[in-house]
C-alpha cells in the first residue's frame, strides 16, 4: 500500500519549503521565548492583570502564562507556532495533490499501474515525515533556546515534550482535513488558500470560545481544543484529544483516497 518512488519524490520535491517553514518557526522561537526574561522584569503580570479577561483570554495572554517559563513557552507561543504549523500542514498536504492535477502530471502518474489509494498514502507517508521533521527541529530549538540559554533551572523539557506532541497531532489533523479535500482543488493556488483561510479560522475558532460563553461550544470545531497546549505542559494532557487527532489524519486520508479513485480527470490538451 506504499510506493517509495513516489514518497520519496515528494519528500524531495518539499525539502525547501520544509526548510523555509522550519527556519520561520525557530526564528518565532528565538524572538518570543527568548524574550520572556525581558518580560519578565518588566512586570508584565501586573500591567496585565489590568486588562479586561475576555481580550487575555481570548489570545493566550493571561497573566499567570508570564510568571512561568514553561506555560508561556507551551501555552502562549506554541500557540502562535501551531497556527503556522498548521497552516503549513494544510498547504503541504493539499499542494501534494493539487499539483499533479495543475501541472497535468495526473496524465502520467494516475495512468500507471499504480492505484490512486497508493498514490494518495505514499503522499501521506512523506507528509508525516515532513511533519516529524519540522516538529523534531522546533522541540530541539525549543530545549536549546529555554532549557539552556532563557531558564535552563526552570524550563521542563518532559512537559514541553508533551506539549509539542500534542502539537505535532494536531498538524496531523490539519493535514488529514487538507488531503480529505485536495481531490476538489485543480491549483495549487486554491489549495494554498483553502489552507491560510481554515488555518486562522481555526485560530479564531479557539479565541471565540473562549472568550464568549455563548460560543463555548466552537471549541469543539477547532485543533486547539483537542491540542490543549497549556493542559499538555502543565502535566495534565487531554487524551481523548491526542486519539481524536491522529484519527481524524487517518479518516481525512482515507476520505480523500475515496474521493480520488472515483475523481474523473479531464486533461485540457
């Protein structure tokens, strides 16, 4: 059920803007997190606590994410990092497909005797060894930058372990939505976008919910819930959250594979 020519190639063809991606994010890294000492003599607590809830909230910023290394670096700017990650995700997984059809290489690769189902999970299969990749670097980045240079007393790499797990699942997740619907996009352009739009929607989705009372229930639509980001690096990981991840990868992967076999390719010539 795997084709290695074809994994492969896609791992190859993605390997810059792996890196681009991963140098965005340890660049997030050095900025954010290497600025809580700053912040930290600063004060920054107290100025906050004059903030209204609803708006500290609602952006990861409450007071007490800023009296500890660990909850600001997990629960604040791996809150920022998922959004790029994700969005990454959703471009890398989508653009997998949309590319063939844009580029009309469907006329060769899908006519070959390689069925479509194996065609779409050797793309996933190359998906998440991109992913593993890019979430092993932003864990050794983050170690580096926390554990020995910010608070190499205080910064708890098991926890923030958790917390980039959990992270990394919920890209995963991210990814099984983009390749449940890459079948539907004929460029790479739309994919791209699909992928910005539901990336910050997303985003906005977990701010609403916890800002407003009303639209708690949004929680249920978004990664973030599932993620739990601050739960993970306090110890306290929501479980049920890390299975419904990874399986909605794999229900988003199949659906897609289904939708591929029975997709009717019409070639302009």
């Amino acid at each position: 059920m795997l084709n290695w020519n074809i994994g492969t190639t896609e791992i190859s063809l993605n390997r810059r803007g792996l890196l681009i991606w991963t140098l965005v994010i340890i660049i997030v890294i050095l900025v954010y997190l290497g600025s809580f000492t700053f912040l930290e003599e600063a004060n920054l607590v107290e100025m906050i606590k004059g903030y209204p809830d609803i708006l500290t909230s609602g952006l990861g910023m409450a007071p007490e994410v800023f009296a500890d290394v660990n909850l600001y670096h997990g629960g604040l700017v791996l809150l920022y990092i998922l959004l790029l990650a994700s969005i990454y995700a959703m471009m890398l997984a989508g653009g997998m497909v949309a590319r063939d059809i844009e580029q009309g290489t469907v006329e060769f690769l899908y006519t070959r005797p390689v069925p479509r189902v194996v065609i779409l999970i050797s793309k996933a299969f190359s998906f998440l060894v991109l992913m593993t990749l890019l979430w092993i670097a932003t864990y050794l980045a983050s170690t580096a930058v926390g554990g020995f240079w910010v608070a190499p007393a205080n910064f708890d790499i098991n926890a923030q372990f958790t917390a980039h797990l959990t992270g990394y699942l919920a890209c995963l997740a991210a990814g099984g939505i983009a390749f449940a619907l890459s079948p539907l996009f004929e460029r790479v352009q739309a994919s791209t976008a699909f992928a910005v739009g539901l990336g910050f929607g997303f985003f906005l989705l977990n701010s609403l919910s916890i800002m407003y009372e009303q639209l708690e229930f949004l929680k249920y639509l978004n990664l973030y819930y599932y993620a739990d980001l601050s739960g993970a690096v306090a110890g306290e990981p929501f479980t049920e959250g890390m299975i419904v991840l990874p399986a909605v990868f794999v229900a988003g992967v199949t659906t897609g594979a289904i939708l591929l076999r029975n997709k009717d390719f019409t070639i302009a010539s």
